[in-house]
C-alpha cells in the first residue's frame, strides 16, 4: 500500500508479485469512483490470479477511494491517462500490460494511444461504450462529483466542463472514435460486456475492428469462467 506524490496529486497504488516480472497496470471498473476494492466483487479478482506471476500494479484512480487531485475545467480522459503513465514512470516501468474493466476500457485504450511502444497488451473487461447511454454517463458523472464538490476548490463551471470532458460529444469510446482501433496493432483481449453501460456493441467493434484481438463472449459464470481464466493467462504469457 503506496502514494505516489506530486504536488497537490496523490495517488493511491498497491503492488502484488516479483519486481523483477513483466508489470501490469489494472485499472478497476466502478466508472468515476473505479478504485482497487471493486476487483474483490468481479467475476474474478485479477490480483490473486496475476501476482504469482506478473508485477501486479493497480490503482485509485484520482478523487476516488484513497486517491486525490484538484479539479479543473481542463480535466478530461488525457487527465487520468497522464495519471497512469506518471504513476508507472515513478515505479521505473517502463513496458507494461494494462487490463481494464468498466471504464478501464477506455483508459486502456487512451494508454494505447498515448504509449503504443509501452504497451505489451491490453485486456478490455466489459468496457463501457456510447450506444443511447449518455444520460446514464451523465448521472454517474454526477453521482460521483455531488460529494466532491464541497470538499474541492472548483466552480460550478469548472465542474460542468470536466463532465463535458468526460463525457459529451459523439466519441463511441467517449475518449476515443472506433476509427483509432484501424490503427494499431497492440495484442487485445476483449471480454464482451452486456447491461447499458457496457453495451455488447462497443466490445463487438473493438474485435471486429482492432487488428490483433481475441473474443470472448460469455466469462463470467462456471466452465465458460474457468476457460476464460485460463485463456487470459494464456495471453499474457504469449506477449510478455
């Protein structure tokens, strides 16, 4: 259990596994609040199946759980993204796997394209995706923030312009347009999510637009769980 400190930022961290083993970033689901205790409530925790092997690095992301940052008007996707990679830089990483579920999936994503010689491979649990949800976004947005808001120095304005940020504009990734996944060649492992915030239609674009992706639908229950452990660990190894 860790902070990584730079200026008025903190960010909460913990680290599983051997130093010396291929690192991967997690980045938890749980949309604006997406903290580390959200792995111990998924279909599996990625923790305890990754640490015996892999550098294990996961994440509060800021303002959430133990994690914490002024709020701007300028504060968007490329925020948090920066977040990542400075945290990774503090811990001398340099390549690195990243696995995201929920909102992980774009981050995941934003990792891609802000470090495509970094990333080894990224693993999209359920990402969430724009299919006739942004009202849904939207109340997230505001569940989270209405808390925050008496205990940051930021205006009303400030606020409404980081929920713009996040969430307007017609991106399918909210960060990023399916036309950013012909471009690269990153190994991806997509687990298909299926409610309103992790539409099957974005898992579905990302396997039959990316380059270099491997599918599967159904993972979270019995043999189908079993087999979709066995074949992300599988992938792993491959690109580590």
């Amino acid at each position: 259990m860790s902070e990584f400190v730079a200026g008025e930022r903190v960010l909460y961290f913990e680290e599983s596994g051997p130093k010396d083993a291929p690192a991967i970033l997690l980045i938890a689901p749980g949309g604006m609040k997406s903290t580390i205790s959200f792995w111990q409530s998924t279909p599996w925790n990625p923790i305890e199946q990754l640490a015996t092997d892999y550098r294990v690095i996961a994440m509060d992301q800021r303002n959430a759980g133990s994690s914490r940052a002024p709020v701007t008007a300028n504060d968007g996707w490329h925020t948090y993204t920066q977040d990542q990679i400075d945290l990774l830089d503090h811990l001398q990483v340099d390549k690195f796997h990243v696995a995201g579920m929920c909102i992980g999936g774009p981050y995941a994503l934003g990792l891609i394209e802000a470090a495509p010689d970094r990333v080894l491979s990224a693993t999209l649990f359920q990402t969430i995706g724009r299919d006739n949800n942004q009202d849904e976004f939207y109340a997230m947005f505001d569940d989270w923030a209405g808390p925050l808001a008496s205990e940051r120095d930021a205006s009303p304005e400030a606020w409404q312009s980081f929920r713009e940020n996040m969430y307007g504009g017609d991106k399918v990734f909210f960060n990023l347009d399916a036309d950013f996944l012909d471009q690269f060649t990153t190994p991806l492992l997509v687990l298909m999510g299926d409610d309103v915030y992790h539409p099957q239609s974005s898992s579905r674009l990302v396997a039959e637009r990316a380059k270099n992706v491997e599918f599967i639908e159904d993972w979270k229950h019995g043999v189908a769980r079993e087999a979709a452990m066995s074949q992300c660990q599988e992938f792993l190894e491959k690109y580590s």
